[in-house]
C-alpha cells in the first residue's frame, strides 16, 4: 500500500469520525471502518459501511436520503420523503421550499414556482398550471352540496361565532401564578367529579382471536389489532352488537373498525354502515367487503361539522332506523363535532340513536367553539381564555420525557389514527413534543422553581384530559336518554390515549 492510498484513508477515517457521534464510537469501530473500506479493493472515497456496520459502530445511525430521492426529512414518518427529484434538485415538487422573498420569487422562473393551493394550503401547484389544477384537484369543493351537507350545522352555538382569537393563552404565555392558579382550580375539580369513578377494563372479542395470534405481526400493528378488539368487546358487553342497527363511524380513516365490526356481528347483512371521513384514504378495508353484496356500506366524504344525518337519504330516513356512532381516535374537536352530530342532527327523522362509542384523543386539538362541555367548565369557574391553556395542559401527559429515548426503555406508544398531531404548534405550546427532543433550558428551570417535575406533570395532564372528557360526559347526560360511562378500555402501556365514552339504552327491569 502505497503513501497516496494510506493518506486517503486517513483522510476517509477522519470523515467517517466526525459522522458518528462522539459518545457511541471507540477505537475498534474506527478500525473496523477501516477494515471495511479495503475489504473489496475499492477506493477509500467510494466505499461505505453497510447499515448494519454502522449500527454495531455506533450507538445513532445517521440517516440518509437515497440517491436521487427528495431530501425533505418527514417527522411524522420518521424517515425521508421517497419521491423522485429532478436531476440537479434537493426537493421534489411538494417540499421544494416555497419562495418568501421578493428576490426569492423574482430569481425563479414563472414554470417552477409553486404556490399553495387555494382550495387547499397543505400541498401546492405551478403557479402557471393554476388553472389547470383548480379544475382537477381532489380539494376542489362541489358546485351542488348533497342534501346531508349543511355548512357549520356542527360548530357550536351561534354565541361562539366570531373571529378567530389568535392570542391563545398557552403555558408558554402564562404567568407562573397563573398557571399554579388553574392546575389547583384543575386538579380540584378533578378530585370532586372524576377521581375514582373511571375503571379499567381491557375486553377481547373472539372475532379477532386469529388475527391477534398471527406471529409476523409487530408490536405498531397488534397495537391497534388489540385496541379494535376491545372496542368490538365493549359493543358486545353494552348489547350495541345487534343485527339491523345502523352503525356510522365518523373519522373512519381506512375503516379499519368497521372492518372488525362486520366480523362481530352475528349477521352483518342486516346492518347498514357509513363511513364518514374529511379525507379520501388509500388501502381502505372497506375495499374487502365490496365483494359481499349482501353487506350494505357507504362511505362518505365529508367534514363532520357539516354532516347533518336527517339529509341522509335513504339510510335514514325511509324507515326507523337503530343508529349507533362510533369512532376510534377521533382527534380533539373532532369528538365534540360528532357528539353534536348525533345528538342534533338526528331530532327531524324518525331513526333513533341507541348508542354511541368514541376512543378519544388529542385533547390538545380542542376547540372552544365546538366543545360540548362549555357549560360545566363555566360551572367550575374555568372561563373560554382559560380553554387554550387547559388543551395545552393535557400534552404534558403524552408529549414524552423530553429526553432521549436511545438506550433507555420504549415510552408507551400514543395514538393519532387518521389526524396527524401539528408537532411544531405542539412544541410551540408545552415544549417538548417530539421524541428525543431535549426540554428547552428555559422550561426546566421553570419546572424546577414550580417544583413540577415530569411526572407531576404527566399526572396534571392525564387529570385535565380526564375533566375535560367529563364535561363531555354531562353534554351527554343532559342532551339524551343514554346511560354514558367514562372508560379506560386498553392499558396505558399499549396505548396511552385510552379514554372511552360509552353510551347506551338504560336497561329495563323485569
């Protein structure tokens, strides 16, 4: 080996050495690389250690995009986007940063600069294929509303109607007295309503013994398999697992539930099932019942704060009709667009509504306008500036040690089925919402001086979430006939959204 060739790889090792972080390397991994860079006789600049190697090297693999893939690194996928770039390009059309300048956006040409779509902000198009777009895309709202679809009939009380207050009240934003002041007001009034009156109980339906025992699936798939295998026990255990209900699911992502729910019934024939989705899903399980002609399911799209159910003809309205809602993680406001829904929506038909069973989640999303539970919040002497800090409160419970989680135990997996959590406007608000993410310097010397340490605070935002699903429970008790109850119906471990409103017929004597 020649002087020229020992340089290049000790020029290669120092790369290589810099990569890896200076905790997880040793001096046998450096020879190791070392070693790997001559195993096949190529130069020291072309060859690379395998993924494998590198993680026997190192405690953190460095993640790379692929070769001519897009560079933009996607949080919620925990990988990078995978789309084809243009020669020469870093982005694909979708992440290409959009130009915020005046310089930025005269230094483009008119053919590859992208603006966001006007029917829908979350993805863009050329600007000079504007026209084109509007009149193909998926957002595109229809020129004729259906009959069941009636802006706003969810969104709250007329009082609530306003503009948008953009001055939220977050911990961030709060005074330390402040804050001390509505964790006491918080965790009194959990102690008066809450505390000790909701139970654990993990249930199991045998339609989905099989599939539980399936060996080649992983602890992200049993983990839903176990909670959808709960909620079909919790239907069976209320007497909801009837023949000729209708079911609707509202938020039903993939459909994945009613999927389940069909295996559950004793004949799903006699049954009708609506599925009611924002969003148009790919790899939908509905798509496996299509070839059963005897099962009657229709799939919807539209926004649960327009749905009104007496516009749905014939489903509902040609004949009395046993309506069951359902929903699994439906996020934040989402829930209290449903409950209201249900409950208002189904007053100028002649079907009845017999039960209903949400799986609740993402409290942080909730919204003062379509929240169900304002009157017992005002009750409590909670006030509507209170609510933005109250939803950031019950992050505290799921938004992770704020340490790194290499090397130490799994924290319990939380679930956001089909509305993915706004991780940014999260850290905005509570600080650490991302796994791994370190707590700020700032927020832990906060912490220190309130003395709220992080399990204080996972308790302080399990108690909120709990006081502001109760609230939700007394809309209930108030606006039906139901028996409601607040479950827990997973274990935490497996999921620690794991809040569930039942509510059914009450039994009758005799």
């Amino acid at each position: 080996m020649d002087a020229n060739t020992d340089k290049s790889e000790t020029d290669k090792g120092s790369v290589n050495e810099k990569s890896m972080q200076s905790n997880g390397e040793s001096e046998d991994c450096k020879e190791k690389l070392k070693e790997i860079k001559v195993e096949k006789n190529e130069p020291p600049s072309v060859q690379q250690p395998t993924k494998e190697q590198e993680k026997k090297c190192s405690g953190t693999v460095i993640q790379r995009p692929e070769a001519g893939k897009c560079g933009f690194y996607v949080q919620r996928k925990k990988r990078f986007c995978r789309m084809v770039v243009k020669p020469g390009a870093q982005y694909c059309g979708e992440h290409t940063p959009l130009p915020v300048t005046e310089h930025e956006i005269g230094s483009k040409p008119i053919s590859e600069l992208r603006v966001p779509c006007p029917y829908d902000p979350k993805h863009t198009c050329f600007a000079s294929r504007m026209d084109k777009h509007l009149k193909i895309c998926n957002s595109k709202p229809p020129l004729i509303l259906p009959e069941y679809i009636v802006p706003g009939i969810n969104s709250g009380h007329p009082r609530c109607a306003g503009p948008i207050k953009f001055d939220r009240l977050t911990i961030a934003d709060a005074s330390d007295e402040k804050l001390i002041n509505i964790i006491g007001q918080l965790m009194a009034t959990y102690k008066k309503f809450v505390d000790g009156n909701i139970v654990m109980e993990h249930l199991e339906h045998s339609a989905m013994e099989e599939e539980l025992n399936k060996l080649e699936y992983g602890p992200s798939v049993l983990k839903h398999l176990f909670q959808n295998s709960s909620l079909l026990g919790q239907l069976d255990k209320s007497g909801l697992l009837e023949n000729g209900n209708t079911f609707i699911e509202f938020g039903s992502g993939r459909g994945q539930l009613t999927y389940w729910l069909t295996k559950a019934l004793p004949d799903p024939s006699t049954c009708q099932f609506i599925l009611v989705d924002k969003a148009s899903h790919r790899h939908k399980f509905d798509n496996r019942l299509r070839d059963c002609e005897d099962i009657e399911l229709v799939r919807l799209r539209a926004d649960i704060q327009d749905l009104c159910l007496a516009g749905l003809s014939p489903y509902l309205t040609d004949q009395k009709e046993s309506v069951v809602g359902i929903s699994k993680h439906l996020c934040g406001a989402a829930t209290d667009l449903a409950i209201r829904c249900m409950t208002q929506t189904l007053r100028n038909t002649c079907s009845d509504l017999v039960g209903i069973l949400i799986a609740l989640c993402c409290h942080h999303r909730c919204d003062w306008g379509p929240y169900v539970g304002k009157d017992f919040l005002l009750e409590q002497g909670f006030t509507e500036d209170d609510f933005p800090l109250l939803t950031s409160i019950t992050s505290w419970y799921t938004c992770g040690s704020g340490k790194p989680r290499s090397g130490g135990a799994p924290a319990p997996p939380i679930d956001h089925q089909d509305s993915p959590i706004d991780e940014l406007e999260l850290l905005d608000d509570v600080g650490p919402s991302l796994p791994g993410a370190p707590e700020p310097a700032g927020n832990r010397d906060r912490y220190t001086r309130l003395q709220l340490d992080q399990a204080t605070r996972e308790e302080i935002g399990r108690q909120c979430k709990r006081v502001l699903d109760f609230a939700r429970l007394k809309y209930l008790q108030s606006t039906t006939d139901l028996d409601v109850k607040l479950k827990y119906y997973v274990d935490p471990f497996i999921s620690l959204e794991n809040a569930l409103i039942v509510c059914t017929k009450p039994l009758t004597s005799g």
